[in-house]
C-alpha cells in the first residue's frame, strides 16, 4: 500500500487503478501479463469487473478492477499467485498503484 492510497469502508465498492509506465517495445508484453493477472482476479469472490486501457501515449496503460468492497479486494490481492504475477509485472513496466471508492457516479439524463 502507499501513503496516496485510500481506504473504503468494508461495505462499500473498492477500485484498484494502476497505471503503468511501460517502455517502448514492452506493451504488449504488458497487457499479455495484465491479461494473466485479471484472468486470476475476475475468479475471486467480490471482482465485479476490470478493465485495460490504453493510452493515447503508447507508453500508459492504466487497469482498472472494481471489487464489491475493500476486504474482497484485498483477499483478491492476498491470493495464491498474484504476488509471482505483479512482481512480473513490475519487471516489464513502472506501477502507480491507487485504491478508490466512489464518490459520485454519473449516468445519461431519463
């Protein structure tokens, strides 16, 4: 965890936001990872959804994951094998990691 880091109350949504700095040359062997990481996650109790982004700068990719709270999240993170896949991760790109709850959702007008 880092000090920009927020916490949830365990009975509301939490969201993990990576950014992640990836060199030329290595996205691809970036989102293969992340492809990896989420197809462990979207198995664990809680995970409501995750997506990879893509920058307009090839160089950031940003994956998001929404979890049914904090403490699912954080079990999801504490599970068997995810430690091998971010330290791998971590090997190929530079990580920004943020934990968020929502604070307004906005949805089109009726």
């Amino acid at each position: 965890m880092t000090d920009s880091e927020q916490e949830a109350s365990p009975s509301s949504e939490s969201i993990m936001a990576d950014l992640w700095s990836a060199p030329d040359g290595t996205q691809e062997a970036l989102l293969d990872s992340l492809n990896e990481l989420f197809e462990h996650l979207r198995r664990c109790p809680g995970f409501i959804e995750g997506q990879t982004l893509r920058g307009v700068n090839p160089t950031k990719i940003l994956a998001y994951a929404r979890f049914d709270s904090a403490a699912a999240q954080q079990q999801a993170q504490d599970s068997p094998g995810v430690d091998a896949l971010v330290r791998g991760l971590r090997e190929i790109a530079h990580q920004n990691l943020g934990r968020y709850t929502v604070a307004e959702t906005f949805l089109p007008p009726d």
